[in-house]
C-alpha cells in the first residue's frame, strides 16, 4: 500500500484529534500543526508508527510573523519518509515572550545543530538540548537578528550613495 497524504492526515486525526489542525497540501507536501506543548509526541509517532515511518530530519528552521501576537515564533520540521519517498511539513509556534520549545534532538541527532542554528538567530530556547548556544554569532550578541523587531536600513543616513546600490 502507497503511502499518501490522506492516509498521514487521517493517522494523525486518529491518534490526536483536533491537537493537530490546519492541514493543507502545497507543491505535493503535507502541511499541518500542532500546539508546542505535544510536538515530541508528534514527532516520536510519525517516526515510530510503522505505516508513516518519517524517520530523517531534512531541516528545522524557525520563521517570526511579528503581527502574529501570542505566536510570534514558528518551528518548522521537514520530515522525510525514504521507503515511500513522502516529504512531510510539521510546524508548532510559540510566543517571543515564552519561547520554550522541546528538543527534537534526542529522536534526530540531526536537530542537534539545527536547533542551535534557530536559538542562534531567533531565540527560541530547545529544552533538553544537551549544548544549547550560539553556533555562528558571538556569545555576546544580546539580540536575536533574524527576528523583524528591527528596521532594515536607517532612512534617514546621508554617508551612503545609492547609486552604489542601484537606486540612483
């Protein structure tokens, strides 16, 4: 039996009800989330559950929609199932106020550096990461610099020349 999104949405109706909600399909993905509070749980039956068996972590990533209140902050998991070729879309938000989000890195060794990358840039805090710091910026930086909390350039600057950066 092959494998398709219907069956994954409807396995996942199954064992968490309305926990899991706004399923949509976009270029052939499955896309759906969950509140913060169950993602390991999520995580650990797609993984688990021989009939889904979404064993490798392709990426995890964070998004900030900052006019998004109460859920500034977004995980993004992409999950693959290799025996059935299937790609997966799981995402959970959080608060910029409670930015606690559980580790994924005890499932998939591979959150382990994506999960830094994402506190490094968004500041969202994996509990039970085993070595949650800055992997590319440095220890003093007291700003998250991926979140929209800053303007992109100062307007009201005279030293620079915009023909320089082909606005002139």
């Amino acid at each position: 039996m092959a494998l398709s999104n219907e069956t994954i949405q409807n396995k996942l109706i199954e064992k968490f009800g309305d926990q899991v909600l706004n399923f949509s399909t976009a270029s052939g993905i499955l896309s759906f989330e969950s509140s913060k509070e169950i993602n390991l749980k999520v995580l650990q039956y797609l993984y688990e559950e021989p009939i889904l068996g979404f064993t490798f972590l392709t990426d995890l990533c964070g998004v900030n929609y900052p006019n998004n209140i109460g859920a500034e902050l977004v995980v993004v998991y992409h999950l693959h199932n290799f025996s059935e070729n299937i790609r997966l879309r799981y995402s959970v938000s959080t608060s910029v106020n409670e930015t606690a989000v559980f580790t994924a890195s005890k499932l998939f060794e591979s959150a382990n550096w994506m999960e830094r990358e994402t506190y490094d840039f968004f500041g969202i805090n994996f509990v039970g990461h085993p070595n949650l710091k800055r992997i590319l910026n440095v220890e003093e930086m007291d700003y998250f610099p991926l979140r929209k909390e800053y303007p992109l350039e100062d307007q009201t600057r005279i030293d620079k020349d915009d023909e320089m950066f082909g606005r002139g």
